[in-house]
C-alpha cells in the first residue's frame, strides 16, 4: 500500500507518530508507522479503532479520523498528547492512490500487526531421551531400526524453532513425536521413549493433540472450497461461540496470512486451477490456526514453494511465533533470508542431535569446533552439508561433544522441570495483546460439534464440491448420456416388437411359413434381447454411478485423514455426507438413463418400479466404490481395484452364462454380487405381462415370487458395503497416527 508521509512542515506531528507507533501498531492492525510512514489505513481512509487503551493514560478515548483531499490529507486526532483533550488538525503528504487496500500480501509491510488475537501462552516446550525404534521384518529377518536416539531439545514460545538435517535424519519424525501424531505400540511395530514437557509439566502429546496444531507437508484440501470456506469450514467444526465471533476470528487470519486477495478463490488441485502454492501453504496453516492452539507444528512447511513463496510462508510463522506461539517446523534447506527469521534450531544427524541452540549461537559452535562457516555462505547450508559430506566417525564426534556439552549444562542448570506425572493442559493464559484486541473472541475455544453439526457442515461442503468440480460432474452426465444412447440405438423398440408379437396369435405366425417351435424359438430369442436391452441399461447405471466416486474419492482420502486427525469430525458423518450428496445425483443419472431408455428401448414395466431398481443398484454400486476407496493402501490402487470388483459383476448377470452353469465353487460368488438381484428385479418388473416368461425365467434363474428377496439382498449389500466402507475408514485414521 501507498503510506502516507509525513509532510516537513509536520516535522511535530511526525514525531508524535512516530511515538505512537510501537503501542498503536501491537494494537490496531490497521495503524503504525513505519521509517516516518504512516501505514495500514483501511480501504476508506478512515482511522476507526481506537488505540490502544492502557498502554498509555494520556492516549485514552483518542481517535483519528482521515480524509484525503487532493495530493493530501488531514489527519485529526482528538486526543490530549500533552494532557489536554483538544482537537488537532495536521496535514499529511499522500501520495495517490490514497484508497489502497493493505498490501497484506507483503510481509514486510505486515509485520508485528498479524495474528493480534493471539494471546501470549508462556509455554516451552521441552523433550528429553527421546528415541524411537521401529521393527521390520518377521521371523528370523526381523530388524530393529533406531530412528531416534536420545535427542534433547526445546521451543520456546514467542521462538521459531526450526530442525535442520539432511534428508532421512529423522525431521519428520521428531516432529511428528512432538506434535502427538506418531502412532506406537506392539501393533505398529514402535516403540517411543523419553518424556516430554509443556509449561513445565510432563505430558504425552498424543494426549494433548487437540492443542497442537500440525501442517503436513502435503497440502491436503478440498480443492473446490476457497480459503475463506476452508477457515468457515474448520471454525464451524472446531470452535464453540457464535457466528460473528468466528467471521470475526476467520477475516483476522485472513489478513494475518495475506489471503485478503485470494480469499474467494478455490483452492485447486492437480486438475482444477486455483491458488498458487505458497496462498496454498498459508491456506493450510490458516485451518490449522483456526483453534489458535499453543503449539504449532510444521512438516517442511516450504518444500515445492519458489524462493519468495517460502520467505513468505516463514514471514507468517514468524510473526505467529511473535504474537505467542510456540512454533516448531523442519526445513531441509533453508534461503539465507528464511534462515534470518529462525530464532531457534535444532540440528539432527541421523536420528541424534548434533547441536542445538539459538541461531546466532550456531556460526560460533562450529567454528569453535573447527568447522568455520565462509564468509557470504549460508550457515544452514554449510551445517547440513558438513552432516553429509563428513565421515561417520566425525559426525559422532560432533554429536558426542554436543551430548557432553549438554550433559555438563544440565548439571549446573538447577532449572529442571518439575517430574509430576500430571498431564499438563495445554492452555493459553489470556493476556497482554490477546486480552486488549479480541475480548470478544474470548469465547471461541476448540470443541467437537455434534454429530448433526458435522454431518451438515460436511453436506455443505460436499454439495458444493459437487456443483463446483465440473470435470467430475461432466464425466458423470456425459458417461451416462453417451452409453443410454448408443444402448438405446442398439436395441431400438426391442419392447415393442415383443408385445406386437405377442398381440399376433400362433396360427398367423404360422401362416408365415415358420412352425410352432421355430415360433417359440423366435419369440425366446427375442425374449433374451429385450433382456439384455435391461442388463445393458443395468451396466451403464452401476459404471456410471461407481466412476466418479473412483475418480474423486482417492483424491478426497487425504483431506479426510487429515481432518479426521484434527478431531474436525468422525468416520461416520463423512461417509454418510458422501452417500446423502450421492443420492440425489444417482437418482438424476437414473431418471436421465431409464427415461431415455424408456422410450428408445420401447419398455413395457412400470416406469417408477424400474426408476426405484435402477436407484438402488446405483447406491449398491457407490457403496462398493466407496469401500474400495477406503480399503486400498494408496489411493491410487482405487482404479486398479475398480476392474477386479466390478468385472465379476457382469459374470454373474446371466448374459454371458447362467449360474447354474457355472462350477459349483464358484457359484457362491453371486451373493456378493449386487447387479444379478438388480437384473433379476429389473426382469421380474418388465417381463410380468410378457406372455412365455417363464421360459426367460427358468434360463436365467429368476423367480417372480422372489422379488421381495432380491429387493432385500440388494438393500442388504447397500449396508453392508457401507458398513465395510466405513470399519476400513476408521481403521484407516486409526493406523494414520
Ligand atoms: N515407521 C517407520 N518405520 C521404519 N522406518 C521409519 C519409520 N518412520 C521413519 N523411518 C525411517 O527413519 C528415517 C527418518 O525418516 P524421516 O522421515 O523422519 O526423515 P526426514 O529427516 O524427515 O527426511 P526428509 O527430509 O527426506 O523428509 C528414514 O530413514 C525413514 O525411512
């Protein structure tokens, strides 16, 4: 933004604001100065937040209100500078454009302004003897690898801390550790020791996760949501307090992470366009935030982010370490601008700690150990390109004059944490910035919303995914539309022809020259066209139905995981949120496929029996893609799976062999088959007025007194895929952390 200068024959009134500028600026986002500049007026012009109340006596009940007027503008502040209450009118140089909105997208304009609302919370956190040993292999081949070994460590708040290594030196999981999101135990094959302190009490993170936020390194979001919803989406489900708090709460983090501009815009994807990798970044951080936890965790919050991009994304979390938070994030190598910003690093060479200790602190430690950083060169880059070029032994020895150093340290430090097993809660104290700007805010605190509040705020969500991934939406409707008309082509009033037949009686078929058997034996043939003229209609809405769920749903899965780890929401809302969205979409397809069907194919059965079938082979079909989706270790495997399920279907449908025929041991596979029962009600509802039926019938192993059976088989599968769908969700998230 354009700031406003301070004109020279104001030289007065630049040093009152100059004076105002350090308690007006942690104050008022909208109002500091900076190298004589007056920035972050608002979009009107209007200074309209008092400033600070407390900080200063004499500034109580002030206010200013600007106006420009040609090149200039005059600032009134009526407020008692020198002990009286008068008001005063001083002129300002403005350069035009006056009425610019904040540039909040650079950071070196933003500053000390951002993330105002959150309160200072003390709190450090401290690890001791951490190590973690994961097992694999079985039986004689069995192999213990030592991931973590005894590493020593803090962060503090109002810190970035940062871990610095080189690649497999064990960042992430260090990281996931602290931030409880490392699984452990006899059936994960790991074992984690050590303790852990916050706020100088022993905790296990994993306990106290909900008030850690992490950020995984992949940014895992609904791609057709903006950030503006992402924020609307996680506040609605992880905070208590009205709407207008949380607005309030959602335009702040906003601001503080300079997604101002971007904030309508979706977030895209590989396939859909939308925002740029580092908006992207901060969008992921913002959701994260949203509970304003103490602790902030970060996963290489920069990698595949350009230069400015990742200088961008530290700035924030630097300036969230500033407003009180405690901020931990692994970099792998780090710019020498971003490296600046870091208050604290954390060096770890295969799975042990080399050093660790303030920024500063860390040129001077290796050099006095022989190993001088070159002048102009990266001190991060010369650190970690010593942990991997230096031999093993020398590496060790670094580390063991570290572990020496330390142990010498904490014998003199008579500053141990207290050892009560306690686990500490996490909790912000409210004070300083945090009480003075967002009094109002002080309602919001982190909660699980009731099933109801989930389910809905995910149906939302779901329906506007669907209505806004045209690529999906188009797949859905072409597919259907192509398949029903070249089906419908093919088999061309195959009704008609049947019911005319059966209007003309035997002995005027006769009369044209063909015998009784030929007859039947015509009419049979017939019978099985009109037949499979349904089971083609019965494909093309079990393919149609399955094929967007195996395209959306693997890219989907993440997201899910991700928030689901967040304790965002349970296993059970998400899934019924996808099968409510999915509904209504399949009946549309249905209605499309049958009514296009309906009047080519020339079918005789009633059109709403039909419609219903179609419906609930199309949820069966759902279902199952939804189960495999959930089932497959990566979400890629989803459409190498679809085939191996969806294939034998057809087997089984009775158009290419009955199953009676088929070897016994195999015929047992038509119970888990949901398109044969679909066929067979399909066949029972179009057929029952086609005289000979039963000669269909008996061929393909359909019994009209049966139907309600089938129905329930159907209903049946629906569930228990469903049910399959969501036990493999849940174990899913379990085995994630
Ligand atoms: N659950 C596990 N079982 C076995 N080995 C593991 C497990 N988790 C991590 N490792 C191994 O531990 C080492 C450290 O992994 P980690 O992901 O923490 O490294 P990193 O420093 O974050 O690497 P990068 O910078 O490449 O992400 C790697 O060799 C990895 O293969």
């Amino acid at each position: 933004m354009a700031g406003l200068e301070v004109g020279d024959d104001s030289s007065a009134v630049a040093a009152d604001l100059m004076s105002l500028d350090m308690a007006e600026r942690e104050a008022d986002p909208f109002l500091f100065v900076q190298d004589g500049t007056l920035r972050g007026l608002d979009g009107q012009g209007r200074l309209t937040r008092p400033p600070s109340e407390g900080n200063s006596p004499q500034r109580e009940g002030s206010s200013a209100v600007a106006s420009p007027r040609n090149d200039r503008m005059n600032l009134r502040m009526r407020r008692g500078y020198d002990g009286t209450s008068s008001s005063s009118w001083w002129r300002l140089r403005a350069p035009p454009p006056f009425l610019e909105v904040p540039d909040l997208e650079d950071p070196s304009k933003i500053g000390l302004t951002r993330f105002s609302s959150f309160g200072e919370s003390s709190l450090e956190l401290r690890w001791e003897a951490l190590s973690m040993c994961s097992w694999t292999g079985h039986g004689k081949k069995e192999e213990a690898v030592q991931i973590l070994t005894n590493v020593d460590g803090a962060a503090r708040s109002g810190q970035l801390t940062c871990i610095l290594g080189p690649s497999g030196s064990g960042k992430t999981t260090l990281l996931n550790v602290l931030a409880g999101r490392q699984s452990s135990g006899q059936r994960h094959r790991i074992r984690i020791t050590g303790q852990v302190w916050a706020a100088g009490q022993r905790v296990d993170p994993r306990a106290v996760r909900s008030r850690i936020a992490y950020v995984m390194q992949k940014d895992e979001m609904f791609a057709t949501s903006t950030p503006r919803e992402a924020l609307a989406f996680s506040a609605a489900l992880r905070l208590s307090g009205n709407r207008e708090d949380r607005n309030e709460l959602i335009s702040e983090l906003l601001g503080s992470l300079g997604l101002l501009r971007c904030a309508d815009t979706c977030i895209g994807n590989a396939v859909i366009n939308g925002l740029s990798g580092g908006q992207r970044k901060r969008t992921a951080i913002g959701v994260e935030l949203i509970t304003r936890p103490d602790i902030v965790c970060l996963d290489e919050p920069t990698s595949g982010l350009d230069s400015y991009a990742a200088y961008q994304v530290v700035r924030v979390l630097k300036d969230l370490a500033l407003a009180g938070c405690t901020v931990i994030c692994t970099l792998h190598q780090p710019s020498s601008e971003i490296f600046a910003l870091v208050d604290h690093v954390i060096c770890l060479c295969n799975g042990r700690c080399l050093w660790e200790g303030d920024r500063e602190q860390m040129g001077p430690h290796f050099d006095k150990l022989g190993y001088r950083c070159p002048v102009g060169f990266n001190p991060a880059d010369f650190v970690i390109f010593l942990m991997q070029t230096e031999p093993r032994e020398k590496t060790d020895s670094l580390i063991g004059a570290w572990t020496n150093t330390r142990a010498e340290a904490n014998l003199s430090s008579s500053s141990l944490p207290s050892t009560s097993p306690a686990a500490a809660e996490l909790c912000r104290t409210p004070h300083g910035r945090a009480g003075l700007s967002f009094a109002a805010n002080a309602s919001l605190g982190p909660v699980t919303k009731s099933f109801r509040k989930q389910l809905w705020q995910l149906i939302k969500r779901e329906m506007r995914a669907a209505v806004r991934d045209r690529t999906t939406m188009t797949v859905r409707f072409v597919l259907s539309v192509v398949l029903t008309f070249l089906f419908g082509l093919v088999f061309q009033g195959v009704g008609r022809t049947i019911i005319e037949e059966e209007e003309q009686t035997l002995f005027d078929l006769q009369w044209s020259g063909l015998n009784h058997d030929e007859v039947l034996a015509m009419r049979k043939r017939k019978m099985e066209w009109h037949f499979n003229a349904l089971v083609q209609v019965a494909l093309v809405a079990m393919l149609s139905a399955c094929q967007p769920v195996i395209l959306t749903f693997p890219l989907e899965r993440p997201v899910f995981l991700r928030e689901h780890s967040s304790g965002t929401y349970n296993v059970l809302p998400y899934y019924l949120s996808k099968m409510a969205v999915e509904i209504p979409l399949v009946f549309m397809q249905s209605l499309m496929t049958l009514g296009v069907c309906y009047v080519v194919m020339s079918l005789n059965g009633n059109f709403w029996a039909l419609l219903g079938t179609i419906v609930l082979l199309s949820v069966c079909s759902v279902a199952v893609a939804l189960a495999i989706g959930c089932a497959v270790r990566q979400p890629r495997e989803t459409g190498a799976v679809g085939p191996l399920v969806f294939v034998p279907q057809m087997l089984f449908s009775g158009i290419f062999i009955p199953v009676s025929h088929m070897p016994a041991y195999l015929r047992w596979m038509q119970y888990c088959s949901f398109l044969p029962y679909a066929i067979k009600v399909l066949g029972i509802v179009e057929f029952r007025r086609v005289p000979h039926k039963e000669v269909l019938f008996d061929a393909q192993d359909i019994r009209e007194d049966s139907l309600l059976v089938y129905i329930a088989f159907l209903i049946l599968l629906v569930f228990i895929f469903s049910l399959m769908g969501i036990e493999m969700l849940r174990r899913r998230a379990k085995h994630l952390f």
